[in-house]
C-alpha cells in the first residue's frame, strides 16, 4: 500500500518523465500539463505557451495550486537543473553516502558531475591555478 504522498510524487515523476514541466491551473479551474513557463499577458495574468495538454480529471491527487497559477514539477520532485545553475551558488558536497556534507560554491556541471571551488572558494577568491573539483552528491543550500 503506498501514501497519497507517494503516489503524488509517482505522478508527478510520470509527468516529469514524459517532458511536462509545469502543472497550470487556469482561471476557470482547468489544470494543465505544459513543457514552458506560463507568460504574462498585458493584464497581469497568466496565459498558457507552447504545448499543453488538459490534466482536469486528476486535478483531486495533485498538488494544490490556486486559479491562474502554476508548479514547477521539478521543484516539487526536488530535481535541479545544474546546468541553470549560476556560479558561486551555494551548494552541499560529498563523494560517499556515509560522508558528511562539505559547504562548498558551485563552479560548474559537466559529464553529470558537480564541481565547486576547492577549499570553500569562490570565483572571486580561488588560486587561478586550482581547478574546480568534482563531487558524486549534490544539493543545492537554501539559504
């Protein structure tokens, strides 16, 4: 038997998996599954981008959002998107499961690996000569 929690973030995956980004609910109460960021209209309100697809009949199982609003699935999944990611971010840095997590700033993602300034450095303040070190664990510090 599996939680409504667990079988949220089952669909939330799905959608995620099949290349939906967002969750829209629009000003009627209509729920949609969308692949771009809702823009503004020159009302103030939110309008719908690209392709879209009505997700209406599970709106009950899905995170609450409010009329003319939007989720981000990822965020909700708690996925990151290293490549958005700008240098000198704070993040959180291991190589094992067992390790403890090292603060460290956020160089780059390259060959799905997350590389900080060595030491605690930042750009600003590391050796030229140091380059950047890759980790096999990485989330993201909300500070």
């Amino acid at each position: 038997m599996i939680s409504d929690e667990q079988g949220r973030k089952w669909l939330l995956q799905k959608l995620y998996d099949a290349g939906w980004i967002y969750l829209f609910e629009d000003y009627c109460g209509n729920v949609w599954a969308i692949k771009e960021k809702p823009r503004r209209n020159e009302y103030g309100g939110l309008e719908l981008v690209g392709k879209c697809s009505p997700v209406s009949c599970i709106r009950d199982i899905l995170p609450k959002t409010n009329l003319n609003q939007y989720l981000s699935i990822a965020e909700e999944l708690g996925i990151v998107d290293w490549y958005q990611v700008k240098v000198d971010t704070p993040v959180f840095v291991r190589n094992g499961e067992c390790e403890k997590w090292r603060c460290r700033y956020f160089a780059k993602y390259e060959d799905g690996k997350v590389y900080t300034w060595s030491a605690g450095r930042t750009s600003w303040s590391n050796f030229v000569s140091d380059d950047p070190i890759g980790w096999e664990y990485a989330e993201l510090a909300r500070v």
